[in-house]
C-alpha cells in the first residue's frame, strides 16, 4: 500500500517520499514515547524544502503536525481497541489504551479528510472514535501478474503463519473431508511451529502441506491451479489475498466474522461465506470439489465483479489530492 501510493504519485508528476517510524509492539513505554514524538514533529518543510502535503497511514506516523494532512488509514493500534479484550490486560496497558483514545480522537479532528483502505476500517473507526470516513480501495501489488489455469485437487491459503489468520481452521476441516482433495499453506510466522504440531496430531500430513515462504513466480502459480482460495481470518482489516485470488479467478472461502474479505466474497456467487467451523469449510471444499464446472464460474464471476470495481491507483491518487 505504501510503496505503490508513492508510486502512483511519481507518476502522477508529484515529488514523493515516505517517512517511517521504527514500531516495537511489545513495549508499551516504547509506544507511549513514540506517540509523544510523533506530535511533537512539524512535517512543514524539511531542510528548507516546503511540503504541500501529508498523507498519513498508520499508527502512530498520522500524529505528525501539518495544517494540509489527509488521512489514508490502513490501521489503528487494534489492541486498543477491537482487540482489546482479547490481549492480556494490565495497568500500564490500561493507561495507553486511554491515552491512544483520547490523541486518536484529538487528531483525528486536524485532518482535512479522512479516507480508509476499506469498509471494515470505516466501521471500526465509527464505532470506536464517532469519525466518518471514506473508504478508499487500491489493488494489490503487480495485480497483472495474476492468472488462472484448469485447477488441481488442493485448496490454497496464503498468508502469515498467525493466529488471527486463522490456518487452523482450514487444517481442522481437512479432517472431515471426505474428497481427495489438499490443502496447500504458504507462508511463515509465529505460529509455524503449532501448525506443524496440529497436523502431526491429526495425522494430516496426507492432506495439508505448509510450504514455508514460496518465490513470487511459484505464488502466482499456486493461485493458477488452485480449487479455490481459503481466506478466513478474523476482522481481516483488507485482506489483498481475496482480491489476489480473484485475479486469479479462483472462488473464495471465507468466514462470516473475517471482516474485510466479506466486502469482495459473494456468497454462492463468487464464494462461499460460512461459519467458523471446520466442518461448514469441509462440506464447501467437498462442493467444489464434486461441481468443478460451477466452481470455475464462480472464479470467474468473482473476477469480473473486481474489474467491475474499478480499483485502481488513478482513482485513489485522484481521491486524496481533491480539495
């Protein structure tokens, strides 16, 4: 998102550079100072060099000072907020959470408008802070590399190896289908190694491949051949492996509570949306299997509805430079 908004501005003709904060997540003093630091900048000029504009991302990068700011969010610092409760509390991490609140909200009032990369991140930011947004798509990274090819017996998910992507789920299901069908994980992360003990103790090692990291070329490729795409994780904010697999043509399963997938995946249209529940994700996967010819139609059907919603670099470069 960040590398292809500098970009599309390049080649819109306009001088550009990113300015990043390094982020320690695990340290709450860390987070406190760094949001300190941030207000404290004056993102005017630099080196006498005058800066017409500022467009903010992330936390806490959009607290910088500068009176023509645009906010593009891609997050909030999420356990603040949505996943508050379901992080370990403590006084100190009670402290920042009101503290993170209550300058989100100051700040929030100095920007000239506020865009979002999705109806998901909308919603949040209502629901939590009272702020109306935009929401402002964009296309994921070399989308004209993506194609499709007659499919192969496996299911594919990629992503990192974490909870809230929730691969679990698609292993789990993996048990209770009853086609020859595979199901083939890229990706590395935190949880690599639980993964790995999961399929031991269900002895799915027949079934379910964890690829590790894969080259861009074989990613491309997984996507061509694949069944279906798996994408069910929970309250994804965008989530560019739903729009990926619809470049690819290929249908998509996701999950009822898996937030930014459920703004692209039309159910029995161009996917299926379910419950949670390995054994709903089982009984989908044995339908595509059993109604390839329908599943392609599906794929198809979810690539043209992405074409249709004209997402692209233009249209969101045009969108935060209006006045």
């Amino acid at each position: 998102m960040t590398n292809g908004l500098k970009k599309a501005l390049m080649d819109h003709g306009h001088n550009t550079d990113i300015v990043r904060f390094p982020f320690n997540f695990c340290s709450n003093r860390f987070i406190s100072a760094l949001m300190d630091y941030c207000i404290g900048q004056d993102f005017e000029s630099f080196n006498g060099q005058v800066i017409d504009r500022v467009i903010a991302l992330q936390f806490p990068a959009y607290y910088v000072q500068h009176p023509e700011k645009i906010l593009w969010l891609m997050h909030q610092h999420r356990t603040a907020y949505d996943l508050y409760e379901r992080t370990k509390a403590c006084p100190e991490k009670g402290a920042l959470q009101k503290k993170i609140a209550a300058c989100d909200n100051r700040e929030f009032t100095r920007f000239s408008s506020i865009f979002t990369m999705c109806r998901n991140i909308s919603k949040r930011l209502y629901t939590f802070n009272n702020i109306k947004s935009t929401p402002l798509y964009h296309p994921p990274a070399d989308e004209d590399r993506f194609y499709c090819k007659e499919s192969y017996d496996y299911i594919f998910f990629p992503s990192r190896l974490e909870l809230l992507k929730r691969q679990d789920l698609l292993i789990k299901a993996m048990s209770y289908t009853r086609s020859p069908v595979m199901a083939v994980i890229s990706g590395e992360g935190g949880q690599k190694h639980h993964f790995m003990q999961l399929i031991e103790s269900l002895h799915l090692k027949h079934k379910v491949c964890l690829t590790g990291h894969v080259a861009e070329a074989e990613k491309y490729r997984l996507y061509a051949r694949s069944l279906a795409v798996f994408f069910g994780p929970y309250d994804e904010d965008y989530g560019y492996i739903t729009l990926e697999a619809m470049l690819s043509s290929k249908p998509v399963v996701t999950c009822r509570d898996s937030g930014g997938p459920l703004e692209f995946v039309v159910d029995r249209e161009t996917g299926f949306v379910v419950e949670p529940d390995p054994v709903q994700i089982a009984q989908k996967i044995d339908w595509l299997y059993d109604n390839r010819h329908k599943a392609k139609q599906m794929g198809e059907a979810g690539k043209q509805s992405y074409l249709k919603k004209n997402i692209n670099w233009n249209t969101v470069v045009e969108k935060l430079l209006q006045r």
